[in-house]
C-alpha cells in the first residue's frame, strides 16, 4: 500500500490545514481503481522494489543526487547484473516516461522531454528556492519536483491529475526513501482542486500548463492565489511571434495537440500577468522547441515532435501554424 502519512503529517506541521482537509477525498478520486483499471499492476510493480530500509539491511549505501542532469539513485556497492535488469524491466513496465532524465540502479531512463534543459534555462533566473515553499502545476512525475528539493526548497508539493505519473512519482519516492522524499510531495489533482485564496507557497512553478487552459486568465488568477504576497510565479508555456495583441487560436489541433486554447506573444502574456495584477513581469527566456529536446526514445516509443511538424518545413506544425517556441516569464504577488 501506498503511504500517505509523511504528506499528512508534513501538511498539518506547514499549516496547510484547509488542503489537508480535502486530501482523502481527492485521492481516493484521483487513484479510484474503478476509473483506473492500470492502478493495480502499477502498485504491484512498485511493491517488487526494495525499500532503502531493506537495501541497507543488506549492507548497502544510497546515493541520492537530485543537483544534476538525471534525477540520480544509485547504490554503493553497485546491486548485482541481475536485480539491475530486473529492475530495468520493471521500469518499463510503467512507460511512458515523459518527464526526465533519471537515473536509478544502473538504468538511464531518456525520457521523452529533455526536462533539465528546461531547468538550465530558467533556474539561473528564479528567486533562490533554499527554504521556500513550492507548487509545481501539472508536475508530471515530479522531474521537476526533484530538482528543486536538490535547490535547497523546504517542501515541493507537485500536482498533476495523471495517475500514471502518480505512480511513477511514487517509484521514485519508494527508491528514495524519507531522507530526500519526506519534504517531496504529489498528488493526483489540478490546479482547480487547490483550495481557493491559499495564499501560501512562495514559489509557484506552471510549466507547460497554460495553453491546455480554455480559460487562460482564470489559470493565471488561480496561480496568484496560491502565492503568499510576495511569491513569485515560474511561468513557461508556449509563444508565437508579434506584438502584446498578437494571439493564435487553433482551429482545431496544434501539433496534433486538441487541447490547446491559446498560443500569446511573450508581450501579450506579459500584458496578460500585469492585468492579473502581477508586478515585476518579465520574459527571462524564449527557445524554439528542438527535435533533441522532445523526441521518441525507448522509454516513451509513441509519436512525439519531429512526427507534429511539417515534413517539408519544420519551421511549422503539421497543421501549418508557428513551430513551439516556448517562453518563461517570471511575475511577483504584490504584497498590497
């Protein structure tokens, strides 16, 4: 069985006392095995993993590096041939893997996306996460979680309605242990199910969130209400070329994507923040999308960028709109 009690437990000592209030009821939403029929198997490939307990009754060291390219669990001595392929094997068994890289007993998993560059680009920029509070909005598995546990943060809370990357999450927690994983937390919901006006957490990460929005404002007000005054937002999503009135609305698909409501300028997101009522709004990075960032790799073996662009002008989707470009933009919660 999955353990819950460290996120109680750390929700109640943060005094996130309205949140943990509602935490049973969206697990028992977001994991309902009756919704999601994959949970079982999922659960029990985790169960065939050896706690850190187990491993050092057995004489060995984990090595935890969260600072680097691959989010890294590894031991000393390394575990023999044969329980590292098992574990491999047991990997694979919760594909895809989209967020990455990771590096656990002996296997690389090369995810879909390159998530460190994403990292690179902005962590140079962003207020120093050491002791701060984090959300991280549709986190995934969490890549991203754990780098900013590496960053020195007090206490990540990922969110992410996917049960699938619930579980991968939990993988990684289980391999983890309490040592790294006790201030590292998910759960299975969106940002609509954090609890209104919270005001707490002094930084709050929405990556790869807001054009998936019908209602691209009311995500950015919801992001503001989850900041204590003060906090500051980690926004990345993706841009199109033009002025602060310049914003493509897709037809239909964009890069064989069907949810995606509004691509904005960086100017017209920028415009977008400050009507929010966001101070200090400025873009820090804008990057073309490369095909050696997203791409299909054996760890997620399904269609991926190179198969959304035009063939004969990859400087356009299939569709014929703009290529992804994506933009982060830094903004602060006014304190007044």
């Amino acid at each position: 069985m999955l353990n819950y009690a460290p996120l109680y437990q750390k929700f109640a000592e943060e005094g996130l006392t309205r949140w943990l209030a509602l935490v049973p009821e969206q697990l028992d939403a977001g994991l309902d095995v009756k919704r999601y029929a994959d949970l079982a198997g999922w659960q029990r490939v985790l169960e065939k993993f050896p706690t850190v307990e187990q491993l050092a009754e057995q004489g060995y060291q984990i090595n935890i590096a969260l600072d680097q390219s691959a989010v890294s669990i590894e031991t000393t001595p390394a575990l023999p041939d044969s329980e590292q392929a098992k574990y491999r094997n047991l990997f694979k068994k919760l594909m895809p893997w989209r967020k990455g890289p990771f590096q656990l007993h002996g296997t690389y998993i090369n995810t879909e996306w390159r998530s460190d560059w994403k990292w690179d680009r902005l962590c140079e920029f962003i207020a120093p996460l050491h002791n701060r509070r984090i959300l991280d909005v549709g986190c995934g598995s969490g890549y991203h979680c754990w780098r900013m546990a590496g960053a020195g943060a007090r206490m990540v809370v990922g969110i992410d309605p996917s049960p699938r990357f619930h579980m991968q999450f939990q993988l990684l927690r289980r391999l983890m242990g309490l040592a790294d994983g006790n201030k590292v937390f998910h759960l299975p919901v969106g940002i609509e199910d954090v609890p209104a006006n919270l005001d707490y957490f002094d930084t709050v990460f929405s990556m790869g969130v807001l054009y998936h929005r019908p209602s691209p404002m009311d995500h950015l007000y919801q992001l503001k209400a989850a900041l204590r005054p003060g906090g500051e937002l980690v926004l990345e999503t993706l841009v199109i070329d033009g002025d602060e009135n310049q914003v493509l609305v897709p037809a239909d698909r964009y890069a064989m994507m069907n949810n995606v409501w509004f691509l904005p300028s960086p100017d017209a997101l920028v415009l977008w923040l400050k009507k929010c009522g966001f101070v200090n709004v400025r873009v820090v990075d804008i990057s073309t999308t490369t095909l050696d960032e997203q791409r299909s790799t054996e760890w997620m073996t399904f269609h991926s960028l190179v198969d959304f662009l035009d063939p004969k002008d990859q400087s356009k989707t299939v569709e014929g709109y703009p290529a992804p470009k994506r933009a982060v933009v830094l903004a602060e919660r006014p304190y007044h």
